[in-house]
C-alpha cells in the first residue's frame, strides 16, 4: 500500500474527504517526526511506540574496495508494535496451525485405538 492508497482508506473508513484525510496523515507524519527529533517517545496503547535508537560509532567496510571506513554514531527512529497490533497480524496463521494441531493428534489416536 502506497501513500495515495493509504489516505484513500483513511478517507474510507473515517468517512472524510481525501483531502482532509491527506491533512491527517500529513500532520501525523509531521507531529511523531517531530517529536522523535526532539527524543519523545510516542506510544500509542495496542498499536505500539514510536521512538529512537542510538547507535554506536564503528568500523565498516566499503563493499567495493574492501577498505575499512569508519561510520560515525547516528540515532535512529525505530518502531515497536503493540501487543494487540501483533495479535491482530498473527491470528490467521495461529488459528490455522490451532486447527491443524488439534485434528493431527485426533487422527494419530483414532488409528492407534484400532
């Protein structure tokens, strides 16, 4: 999904215009940008935190020349997704790999018993 996709779905299920679903999405982009730049922790409770990483200075190689190069430290923004947000995403494979488990062991002992 791109991002003209994604403010059409917003636009969808908010029952909004595009063009103030576009507006939302600009300003939520700009407000965690901005916070995160000043180091703010953005959680948002079931769909997860926004925050940043530092990462220490080391030593790389320029994969074309094989020569050492040095990286210097950096911060970056990383994302933690909630717990419902990963139950939301994982509930189709667990309850297929559920409903396989519980009739596997339900075959095996029916042909054991006989």
């Amino acid at each position: 999904m791109n991002k003209s996709e994604l403010i059409a779905a917003i636009s969808e299920k908010a029952e909004i215009k595009k063009v103030d679903a576009e507006k939302f999405l600009a300003a939520f982009i700009d407000t965690v940008s901005e916070q995160l730049k000043e180091g703010n922790k953005i959680q948002l409770v079931g769909f997860g935190t926004f925050e940043t990483a530092e990462r220490a200075a080391r030593v790389g190689k320029n994969p074309q020349t094989g020569a050492e190069i040095q990286i210097p430290a950096s911060v970056a923004p990383k994302f933690k997704p909630g717990k419902a947000l990963k139950d939301l995403v994982n509930v189709k494979e667990e309850a297929v790999e559920t409903k396989e488990a519980k009739k596997a062991p339900a075959k095996a002992s029916a042909k054991k018993k006989k």
